[in-house]
C-alpha cells in the first residue's frame, strides 16, 4: 500500500516536497532551483546545514559533519517555544558528489534504530532534484515518523535551503 502527502499549496515561490510511502520505505522528492554541486554543498556543509536545519524552529545547538565514507554526523535544536533539545546523528556510508548520498540517521531523543537515506541529486537544466528513499525499521516506525509532524519541519527546512542556494549563487534577495 502506497500513500503520498503533500503540503497545501504555498502562495511564496518555493516548491514543495512530495512524501510517499511503501512499507517500510518512505520517499522524499524536491527540486531545488540550482546546480547539483551547490544542492550538494548547501546540504552537506555546517556553514550552510546552519542556516537551513529546522528552520525557523529554534537555535541548533549542535552541528557536526565528518564528510568522509565512515565519517559521522550530528545535529541538535534547541526548541524556541519549548526549550526542548532535539538530537539527530549518524554515519556516512557513500559518497558521491554530487550525485549521490547514503547514510544513516537516528532520532536520538528515544531509543531508536537507524534508518539508512539513499539520497540522489539529478541535474537538469541548472535545477537538480532530490530523491530521497529512506528505509525504517518497520511500517510503524515511517507511520510514527509522519504522524510526528516531520513534513511542516522538512518543507520549512527545504523552503530555507532555496535561500541558502540564493545566497550560493549571487542572487540573494
């Protein structure tokens, strides 16, 4: 059984993500107005993941990125309405810039297993398209994962990087 969720339409410029899900599987979809090189980079680089992660949601307290195969990650938000930390780690397992990233992820507030994303940028015309397939544990975890409010957090966040891709390529407003 396949689903998909989309945000209601924005009246800003920005595109908006597709989320679908299989099983255990959920996919993310967006396209980026730049090069796959800069998509990469803005994504993949502290000075710019700073100004996109959790946009608009709190202050990142933590973020880490050792961007090698075997290299680790981490990032926290502290939550301006609530106080609350949020932490989020992994490892890098492949890469290739810019076409392709896999690594894993963990939602460190609770006990959880990691999933492994399997993310691909594809350039087409100076604008690249993420294609993010991200394997859970179980069905329940990427219901747990939707039903958690990740897609208001992952547009706002999207929505942000398209200002960080602004600012990479001379054209900020």
């Amino acid at each position: 059984m396949s689903s998909t969720t989309n945000a209601t339409p924005s009246t800003s410029a920005h595109e908006r993500a597709t989320i679908t899900t299989d099983g255990s599987e959920m996919v993310i979809t967006r396209t980026f107005p730049a090069p796959a090189d800069l998509v990469f980079e803005a994504m993949t680089n502290p000075e710019h993941i700073r100004k996109w992660w959790g946009a608009g949601h709190g202050t990142m307290t933590v973020c880490e990125v050792d961007l090698r195969e075997g290299g680790a990650w981490h990032f926290a938000q502290r939550a301006d309405s609530t106080g609350d930390e949020v932490s989020f780690s992994g490892h890098y397992k492949s890469i290739e810039r810019p076409v392709r990233l896999v690594h894993t992820e963990r939602f460190d507030n609770i006990d959880s297993p990691y999933s492994v994303i399997d993310t691909t940028y594809t350039e087409e015309g100076g604008r690249t398209t993420l294609r993010a397939v991200i394997a859970y544990h179980s069905p329940e975890t990427v219901q747990a994962v939707i039903d958690s409010g990740m897609e208001h957090g992952l547009q706002s966040s999207y929505d942000a990087i398209d200002d960080v891709l602004l600012e990479l390529t001379g054209e900020a407003r």
